[in-house]
C-alpha cells in the first residue's frame, strides 16, 4: 500500500501535469488570427518603422498578420490606454518606446499604471540621439558649443518634439549637467523642429538619428556628439557627449509590452520569436540604419530598462520643472 505522503505526491504531479496541457495546447494554437501591434504615435517616424519590422517578421514566422494600428496622441499614452483595456490574450500588443517611461513622470492624471499594467515581451533596441547644430553655429565640436553657449547665456534655442520628449528631456539632462542656460522651443512633433533647425529658426536639437542622420550627410546639419556610452557605427567619427561630460548617457529603447495578465507561455514564444528576428542580418541592419543597438534578451531584462529609464527621467523631468502641454 502507498504512504499517504506518496498517494499526495503523486496526485499533485498529475495535477501539475494536467494543468499544464491548457497552457501548452493554447500557446501552439497562439495565434489563429490576426495581432494588433498599437503604435502610439503617427506612421512613418522611427517608432512606426521599428513596429512594422518586428510585426512583419513575426506574421512570416507565425503565419498570421501582425498588423500595425497607429493610435496617436497624448505622448503614446492614446494607444497605451487601448492596450491596456485589451483583452489579455496575446491579439493585442503595444510598441513600447521611451516616451512610455517618461510619461509615467510627467503625468498625474492617467488611467493606467504603465508598468502594472503592461507586460514586457522584449527590448529589440536601444536609440540613440545625436546632438545637431545649424552650419551657422560657431562650433565645431562638443567643447565648443559648451563654451559658445557658455558666453550666450539664454541666447541660443534648442528645438524639441514637444514638451516631455525625449528631445527636450535628453537637453535637460545636458543642462543639468553642465548648467548651461539654453531655451527650449516646443514644436508639434520632431520634423517640424528639424525642418526650423535647418532653417536657422533654433541653433541646436538632441534629434533622434532617424530624423537627422540624412540631413548630417547633406551637410544640412553638423553633428557635435551622441547621447549614448558608445560610438555608433553610422556616425563613427562622431565622439559622444561623456567623452566631454563625464557620466552622461541618454538613449532611447523600442521594444514591444502586452496587457498584463498575458499568459506567460504566449508572451514566452513572442519572446523567443523575436530574438529570432533580432539575430537576422537583415533585421539588425535595418535597425543600425534607424540609429538603433540591437538588444533582445528576457522580459525581465526589459522590465529593468523600463524601471531604470522611469527613475531616471523623473529626476530630470522634476529638476527641470518640465510640465505635460
């Protein structure tokens, strides 16, 4: 005769077992339809292209479509709150970019807890920003801008996508940091603010390397430094800011977050398919052209970008006293 103890054990391992095949069968019928992949912000900047990349890689990997829903406004926060209110099934996800992080700081009113509320599935990039002039601004390199600007006080503008972006919060770090008096003018996304950068309008912007890197090699725009810790590859000679400003570093991530209460196995797979798509040479070219590093990695390892970026724009967002518009 079997011991109570064992009688126990062996009921709960079938149990365990049992319980187990729901969650197996799910994820191999995951998915048998088409996937939403909600884009916070308009079609055709780099967080749009970023989405279109890693949806088209999945929908040839998956066999369903995973097609991108841009939902614009309020920072991203439009398409957060649609994710957020989504059925927790795996058909709905969201673009996850750094302006998530940031708004989670910058605004007191919102409908949703960002990280209680969406899953992380996985970091594909980090995003650089290049710090560009106007050809007219006397410097040529970073230390001469800080000391161009040092003499100006309250005299040059810098141009940003608007209040709380990332433009304007990567200057601010650089402000912080250096305690120069630069002014910020708000535009109503980042073309606009180039496009008065090339004309002469604002003397500086932090600018994402999708929006300024054709305009460098047009020589439009004059590139002083990047935001990142490394050199990136489509701008080899251009130093970074911390080779002047020790300790400073801003970059951006993309990566794609689902609705809480996802089942795991599916957000695994997702997870596991997409570190596929990251270690093609097609994808990962695409994503340097975009200015990007190619992370991949665990949901884990993202939710830990995403707290680290959160901490780290609040203090920046209240030192500098920046308010939503």
């Amino acid at each position: 005769m079997k011991s109570p103890r064992r009688t126990f054990l062996h009921l709960a391992m079938g149990a365990a077992a049992l319980s187990a095949v729901p969650r197996i069968a799910r994820a191999q019928a995951y998915p048998s339809r088409p996937v939403r992949i909600i884009v916070g912000f308009p079609p055709g900047g780099a967080t749009d292209i970023q989405a279109r990349l890693m949806g088209q890689w999945l929908s040839d990997r998956l066999g369903q479509p995973f097609i991108v829903e841009n939902r614009a406004g309020a920072s991203g926060n439009i398409g957060t709150e649609a994710v957020v209110k989504a059925p927790a099934d795996g058909y709905t996800l969201l673009q996850v970019v750094t302006p998530h992080a940031i708004n989670t700081a910058l605004y007191s009113n919102l409908s949703f807890d960002f990280i209680r509320d969406i899953a992380p599935v996985i970091c594909a990039a980090r995003l650089a920003y290049v710090v560009v002039v106007h050809p007219s601004v006397p410097a040529t390199t970073l230390p001469e801008f800080i000391a161009y600007a040092k003499a100006n006080p309250g005299k040059i503008n810098y141009g940003s996508a608007g209040q709380g972006t990332p433009q304007n919060i990567t200057c601010e770090l650089f402000k912080m940091m250096t305690g120069l008096n630069l002014v910020h003018v708000p535009y109503k996304g980042g073309a606009p603010a180039v496009a008065d950068l090339i004309a002469g309008h604002v003397q500086v912007i932090f600018a994402p390397m999708s929006e300024s890197l054709p305009h460098i090699k047009a020589g439009k725009l004059r590139a002083l430094a990047v935001t990142t810790a490394a050199r990136l590859n489509v701008l080899p000679d251009v130093p970074t800011i911390a080779d002047f400003v020790p300790g400073y570093e801003a970059s951006g991530f993309a990566g794609i977050g689902a609705p809480r209460n996802t089942p795991s196995e599916i957000i695994t797979m997702l997870n596991k398919e997409l570190n596929a798509g990251l270690a093609d040479s097609k994808v990962r070219a695409r994503i340097v052209e975009l200015g990007g590093t190619v992370l991949g990695g665990s949901p884990a390892e993202f939710a830990a970008i995403i707290s680290e970026a959160t901490e780290k724009w609040a203090r920046v967002i209240k030192f500098a006293g920046i308010k939503a518009d």
